[in-house]
C-alpha cells in the first residue's frame, strides 16, 4: 500500500496552545482511491486536512505527495503539487462573478485568460452552476457556494482533491448528483479523492476506505463495511454502553 | 483589445470615445483657469489609479502615497538640477527608486505578515520618516525647498518637460489615458485575476496556487512605479518642491480621496472621483472668494462632507451606480464595475 500510495500521511501531530488536536495519525491514500476522514466534531479532521494542504505545518510527522515530501510547504506550493482542496466554511470571492472565481482556479495551469475561461465553463457545466456564470459568487445560496468551492479546486487540475464538508448543507438529491460527479471524475479522470463528512449517505457511496478519528487519534480504518461494524467506531459514535 | 470592444456596450464605447475627443480639443476652447484645474484633474485621475492598482486590484490600503510622488518629484528635478539629466532619462530613475522604496515596504511587511490597518501605518511611517529625512538633505535645499529653473521660453519642449500650461495638459492627458489603458490590460490578464483574489480572500487565492507574497509585492511596485510618473510631472509643473507638502499625509489622503468616492477597484472610479472632487473642491474656493469669504480649511471640510455622503449613500462609490444607471455595465464581468 505505502509504495503505491499517492498521499502518504505519517504519525503527524499537531497541538494548539497546549491542545492535542491531531496525535500520530498515519494513512495512506493510494493512486485513484476514495477516502473519507470522519469523526465526531472537533476529532481533528481538518486539522488533518489543514496541514496536508500546507496551512498548518505539523508539530511532527511526515506527509509525502507523490514522491515529495509536502508538510511544511507553503498552501499555494501544496496547490502546486496537484492537490487542490475546499473550505468548510467556503470562501468565494465575493465580489468576483462565478465564472471569474473558477477562471482564478484555471489560471493555474493556463497562463492564457481565455483558455482558463473555456476549462471554467466546462468544469461549472459538470457542476451545474453554468446558468449562474455571471452573477456575482456572494449571490449565491450556500448548496451553491460549496459547489462553487468544488468547481474551483478542480479547475486547478489537482491529482488530489481535498474535499472538507463539500456536501454539508445539501438536500439528499443534490448529494446524489455530487455523488455522481466525484464518481465520475474518479473513474474517468483517475482523481483521487479524500473526503471529509459527517453526512454518511456520500461516505458510505463514494469512499473505498473510511479512517476515523477520534481526540485526535486515529482508531480505525478500512472498508465501509468493516468500519461501521468497528467496536471502537460504535463507542465513540453511539457511547459505550451501545456495544 | 477586439474581445474587449465586442464586451463593451455600443453607448460605453460611443461615450468613451466622446469624452477622449472632448479632452484632445479642450485646451483649443478653455481659458488659464480652466485648463489648470483640467490638469489639476488629470493629475488626481492618474494618481488615484496608481493607487487604485494596489487597493482596488489587489486590496493592499496604502495610506503614504505621497511617499512616490515625493520621491519621484525629487530624484527628477535632482538629477536635473545638478546633472542637466533631462526628465525623459531621469524618470526612469525616479521609478526605479520608487519600485525599491514600495519592494522594501512590500518585504517588511508580506514577510512578517504584516497586513490591513497595520501595514496602511506602516505606509504612513515610510512617507513621514522620508518627508523628515528630505528636510534634513541639503542637497536638495533641504527644509527650504528645491526650486527648477524657470526659463522663458518660444517653444514648447516636450522632452525637457519645458513649456506652456497647455503642453502640460498634454502630457498629463496622455499619461492618464495610458494609465487607463494599462489598468484595463492589467485587469484582464492573469495578474489582474490572481489580485483580484487576493483581495477577496488571501486564504483562498493562496489554495489555488497563488504565491500571495509575489503578486502583492507585485501590486506595490507597479503601484509606486506608476506614482512615480506623476512625481516627475508634480517636479516639472510647479518647479518648486518642499518636503512638508509633497510627502505630506494630507497629500495622500488628497490622492486616495478620489478613488474612493469614484468606487475603488474599478477603471473608472478613479477618474470619476478626480472630476467631482477637484471641480467641486474647486468650485467652492471660488465660490467663497466670490462672496469675498475667508474660510480657511473650507476644502477639507468640504473632502469630509463628500466622504460622508458617499459611504452613507453609495459604500461602492459613484462608479458602480452611475454606469449601472446609464446602462454602461459589461455583460461578462461580476463585479458591477463596468469596466
């Protein structure tokens, strides 16, 4: 699994101010999987996601990308890697229209504006958001704003999408045709996917490999199936008294 | 440059090419007076899209950029005054220094992350501690100024920047319109897009692969580079430089005054705040001399009243809604700039 592993997250830790928020947490993510991150709330999902991305740098620990040891980047050298992420609480630019938020993502690898429009058009078509290119992103309703989020870290072209939360807020019919998006960029464009939720309905559809996370650690991992059967995962998630 | 026509509504397009052929044949119909306040404008317009580069493209608020000006003014005139360097080869000097004055407020701060209100004073304390430096210099006169030349002349010398008030208006009709020109471009290229975002939200615009520190030192330099220009003029027009005007904070506010009102971020706004606030600033000192009243500071006064209104009535400036109002808006941008 490790040699062919695309992301390769070793024992990372992170403290705040004296708070543990990710203790020797080690996954590994292979070339063309789907895996969820999930856990109770402040289990240090994004924690994990933040220093992946390169917004935190970790207290100790290894993350490797593709060959290249990442931790400690700055986020847009991390973007440049190919791994490209959302926000939980989205950040559009407000005051851009939709077309121009994604034409940002684009740029990234068109230095041409109009190449970068085209590849943004095409990508807020597979989003659905096309009919609303040129209104300005602080219109936007928040199911839309996440997809808005999803729209422009593809349009980085990432080998790795980080996706945090993209589906929170969603009606189940519009997780369903999330759902069919990531699948279908998955299998056709080989993307790898990692994916933080509290909403199992997109976990248990998309993901080959759940690892949850619980104060920090890790305390389990493995196939949808095995996971939600997982002692561990039933007390921290139901209470003791559940098993 | 086609793309760019074919967005642009027909009656923009009608409308921008009236005002150009208005401005080319003012001086052919306008008296003295006139014409220094048209060129008193052009001057704002200019300097307030300098500025408008760094905190309406890229959200980085300076509050010194007299600071350019100063230093543009002054290593033009020094150099000719003591060397006989023409202004057209000492510009260049002027915004080479300028560029290194704006990189080393722009690494001391982006470095450190130093950002907003803090890194605005910080544009205060480089202006002042320079205005305070320049007093002290005497090899540009000092606290007692620095004086061109003034020669009577037949011809006018462009090259020289020597001449009569109407080539003056001349010369600052082209920057400005080169300004313009040069903004609209920016706008539209992928630096203009990456400053866009950085403004909006750094956090974001560094997720897509931005390098934020590079694009907003990039801001500052072009921003100060182009300052730089209107220094020269600034140096070459009035002939007489003093520390506590030129780098002066009132200087800067004058500067970012006009942006402002005009709408921040957008081509136009800075032209349009330049106009109503230089011909009313105007009007009302002539207004009072008229009635024979001596109000000093009347023209501040008058700045904060239309700082007021504008951030009470239009918080976008007057740009946004006026081109919305006359139906100027260009169909595929978001942001409703119009231009």
């Amino acid at each position: 699994m490790a040699a062919e592993g695309l992301l390769s997250v070793r024992s990372v830790s992170k403290s705040f101010r004296g708070l543990r928020a990710v203790s020797g947490v080690s996954f590994d993510v292979g070339q063309g999987h789907i895996v969820a991150l999930i856990g109770p709330n402040g289990a240090g999902k994004t924690t994990c996601f933040n220093m992946i991305a390169g917004a935190f740098e970790p207290d100790a620990g290894e993350i490797h990308f593709a060959g290249q040891r990442i931790d400690g980047m700055r986020p847009d050298q991390v973007c440049l890697s190919g791994i490209g992420r959302t926000f939980q609480l989205v950040k559009p630019f407000a005051g851009l229209s939709v077309l121009d938020n994604v034409i940002v993502g684009a740029l990234r690898r068109n230095r041409q504006v109009g190449v970068a429009r085209r590849k943004a058009q095409a990508i807020l078509e597979r989003l659905g958001l096309a009919e609303k290119r040129d209104q300005p992103a602080s219109a936007l309703t928040l199911p839309d704003r996440k997809r808005l989020e999803v729209a422009r870290a593809l349009a980085t072209e990432p080998r790795l999408l980080l996706l945090d939360e993209a589906m929170a807020g969603l009606r189940p019919t519009e997780i369903d045709q999330m759902v069919a998006v990531f699948r279908r960029l998955n299998e056709e464009h080989g993307l790898t996917i990692v994916l933080i939720e509290h909403v199992m309905r997109p976990v248990m559809a998309l993901s080959r490999e759940i690892h949850v996370l619980h104060h920090g650690e890790l305390i389990a991992s493995g196939s949808p199936d095995e996971v939600v059967r997982h002692p561990a995962v039933l007390e921290c998630y139901l209470g003791a008294e559940a098993v | 440059m086609k793309a760019l026509i074919a967005a642009t509504p027909r009656r923009a397009l009608v409308l921008t090419a009236v005002l150009a052929g208005v401005l080319l044949v003012l001086p052919a119909f306008a008296n003295a007076y006139i014409l220094s306040v048209a060129i008193l404008i052009l001057y704002f317009a200019y300097l307030g899209q300098a500025w408008n580069v760094m905190m309406g493209f890229c959200g980085q608020l300076s509050l010194g950029h007299s600071l350019y000006v100063g230093i543009g003014a002054y290593v033009s005139a020094a150099l000719f005054v003591h060397f006989g360097i023409p202004p057209w080869l000492g510009i260049w000097a002027a915004v080479l220094a300028c560029m290194a004055a704006g990189a080393a407020i722009g690494v001391l701060a982006f470095r450190f992350g130093i950002g907003g209100v803090y890194f605005a004073l910080l544009t205060i304390a480089f202006a002042e501690f320079t205005r305070i430096g320049f007093d002290h210099l005497d090899w540009v006169g000092g606290s007692g100024g620095f004086f061109l030349p003034v020669t009577q002349r037949e011809f006018n010398d462009v090259l020289a920047l020597r001449g009569s008030p109407v080539m003056f208006y001349y010369v600052m009709l082209a920057l400005t319109g080169a300004a313009f020109a040069f903004c609209t471009w920016l706008l539209r290229t992928r630096i203009g897009y990456y400053w866009q975002a950085i403004r909006e939200d750094p956090d974001a615009a560094q997720a897509l692969g931005i390098n934020t520190f590079r694009y907003k030192m990039l801001a500052v330099v072009v921003s100060a580079g182009m300052s730089a220009f209107a220094g020269v003029f600034f140096a070459f027009y009035y002939n007489n430089l003093f520390p506590e005007q030129i780098f002066s904070m009132s200087r800067s506010i004058e500067i970012i005054l006009g942006p402002i009102i005009g709408g921040t971020g957008t081509l136009f706004g800075p032209i349009v705040g330049a106009v109503v606030l230089t011909v009313l600033a105007d009007g009302i000192t002539e207004l009072m001399a008229a009635f024979g009243w001596e109000v000093p500071g009347v023209k501040q006064v008058f700045y904060g009243i239309c700082m007021l209104a504008v951030i009470v009535f239009l918080p976008n400036g007057i740009w946004p809604t006026l081109a919305r109002r006359l139906g100027l808006e260009r169909s595929n941008r978001g942001r409703g700039d119009g231009g």
